[in-house]
C-alpha cells in the first residue's frame, strides 16, 4: 500500500528519506503487524521498519519528521543557528574565563 501522504524523516547522519509505503503483504496480515518501507530521498530502499519497532527507530535514528523538504530545510537552519548560538555563548565564556586567569 503506497503511503499516500509523503513523511520525510531526517537522520542522525542528515541523511533525508521517506516513508515509501506500509506493506500489507500476507506475512505481515499473519503476524498482525504491518512493516515500514522506508527509502531515501534518491527513491532508493533503506530500511523496513516493523510496527513495534517504529518507536525505537524514531528515538535512535531519526531527527525530526515533516510533511515536506521545507519543513525539513527550516528545521536544519534552526539546528545550526542554534549550534551557532551555543559555540558563540561557549567561546564567550572561554574567554571570560582567560580573561580573569590572565588578571590574578
Ligand atoms: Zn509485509
């Protein structure tokens, strides 16, 4: 079954994907659990990811999930302005720290 609305996941490794389709072939009707087929943003195949272990997989692996690349693009310039802010904060107080070991 094609997953109609297209979930963008991006990875640990800034990696982007899909969600591709949720198969509901006869295995996974026995097992009463569907799988995630999960592709990259090339439409290449990555990962099948069971029901029970979506979970999992979302807090190892991946970083936030959006409905669109945009979303996806936004959340990345937020990451890295926040990562800027934080070395700036980081450098600032090295430096106050040099600063008052070079006065004493
Ligand atoms: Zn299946």
């Amino acid at each position: 079954m094609e997953y109609d609305k297209k979930l963008y996941l991006l990875f640990n490794d800034y990696s982007i994907g899909y969600i591709k389709s949720i198969c509901d072939c006869t295995s996974c009707k026995i097992r009463g659990e569907a799988e995630f087929f999960i592709h990259t943003i090339n439409g290449k195949y990555k990962d099948c990811v069971k029901f029970n272990e979506i979970n999992s997989f979302f807090e190892d692996e991946v970083l936030t999930v959006a409905e669109s690349l945009e979303e996806i693009i936004i959340w990345i310039k937020e990451f890295i302005i926040n990562k800027k802010d934080n070395e700036i904060k980081f450098i600032k107080e090295i430096n106050i720290l040099l600063h008052n070991s070079l006065i004493k």
